[in-house]
C-alpha cells in the first residue's frame, strides 16, 4: 500500500544508516556502503530514487568524489532536492558539481587551519580560523528555520557563486 501512495521520484538522504538502505536494493554499492548515482544524483539502477549526502557515491568533478563532509552533503542535498521535484514535474535534470573545496581543522588551545582547494592551500590559521572553525560549527551547517523566503533562498544551487573573495568562497562551499 505505502508504495502506490508515496509520489515517485523521491529522494534519500539516510545518512550514517546507509549499510540499512543499501540492503534494499544493493544495485551499486561502494566498500563503504555508498550508492553509486549518475551525475543527477539518481541512484544507479533505481531511477526513481535520488541519493544525497554520506549515502551517495558521487562525483563533485570530473575527477575527485565527494567526501562524507558537512560540505558536500549540503550542496548535495540541494541538487537532489532540486532534481526530485523537477522529474517530478517533467524537466532537465541539472547535474551536481561541486569543484570548490575548503577545509577547516580545529587544532584545540593553537587556533585552526583553513584551507582551499584539495592540494590545501592554508588561507588562515590560528584564532581567524578558529573563530571561523566556530562560526561553521554552530551557525553555517544548521538550516535557516521559520522564514520561508529564507529557506528556500538557501536551498538556491547557485547560492554565493560567482565572487572570488575568501569569505564569498566560503559561503560559497557552504551554500549561502
Ligand atoms: C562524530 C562526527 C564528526 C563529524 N565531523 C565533521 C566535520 O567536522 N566536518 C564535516 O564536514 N563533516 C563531519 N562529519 C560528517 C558529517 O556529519 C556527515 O558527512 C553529514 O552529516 C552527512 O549528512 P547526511 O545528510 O548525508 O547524513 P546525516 O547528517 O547523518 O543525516 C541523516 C539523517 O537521516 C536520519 N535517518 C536515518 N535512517 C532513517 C530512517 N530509516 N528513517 C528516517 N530517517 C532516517 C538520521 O536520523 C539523520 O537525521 C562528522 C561525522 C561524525 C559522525
């Protein structure tokens, strides 16, 4: 019965519970329990469902895979979400890129280090990268609740691209 009421596509987005969900249909799984999806975030073999985030064995770019990271689960979450209601509605599929990448390492009572690119170029250490390390931590990673427009402008896939400033290439990597 549940599977001639849910609307199809939907998309999955399971998290750490993967072993679970990859048991359902095991079409494509990775050795650390990731679906394999095509560039729209569809699970290989099962069209209708949409992966996103730590289940998802994903390409960010033509070379590199996304990460199990905060960073890319967002940004991915965006594209599925995104891609599930336009099949829905019968319209392109956009394909997830995600070329940019930072990191931000909390190193204790020294500060952090922050950098960009996957070669980890350092931008920023110590106390500025600790007070960023804590504004990732407690603001960037949480939704915006309540307001509507505000929701739906952080769920945008273009959200913040186009500057090349560090702090616009940040919210970039985070969406904003
Ligand atoms: C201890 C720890 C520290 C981390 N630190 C960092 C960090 O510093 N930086 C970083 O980038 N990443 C970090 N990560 C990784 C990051 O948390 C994950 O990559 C990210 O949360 C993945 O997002 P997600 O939406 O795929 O899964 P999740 O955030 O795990 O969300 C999945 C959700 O699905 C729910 N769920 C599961 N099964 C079902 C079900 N059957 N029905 C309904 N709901 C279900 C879960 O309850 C959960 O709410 C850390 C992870 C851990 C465990």
């Amino acid at each position: 019965m549940a599977s001639e009421l849910a609307p199809r596509p939907w998309s999955l987005a399971p998290g750490c519970a993967r072993a679970h969900w990859r048991n359902c249909w095991t079409p494509s799984g990775d050795q650390i329990g990731r679906l394999a999806v095509d560039q729209a975030l569809r699970v290989r073999g099962v069209p209708d469902v949409y992966a996103t985030g730590d289940i998802a064995r994903a390409y960010a770019d033509d070379d590199r895979l996304a990460l199990m990271s905060c960073q890319h689960a967002l940004t991915m979450g965006r594209f599925a979400g995104y891609n599930t209601a336009r099949d829905l509605l019968g319209l392109p599929l956009r394909a997830y890129r995600q070329p940019r990448y930072v990191t931000c390492l909390d190193l204790g009572s020294w500060g952090a280090v922050f950098t960009t690119g996957w070669d980890r170029q350092v931008e920023m250490t110590r106390g500025e990268a600790k007070q960023l390390k804590r504004q990732i931590n407690c603001q960037r990673i949480y939704p915006p609740t309540g307001d509507r427009a505000a929701i739906l402008a952080a769920a945008a896939l273009d959200a913040g691209s186009g500057d090349k400033s560090l702090q616009d290439e940040i919210r970039t990597y985070f969406g904003e």
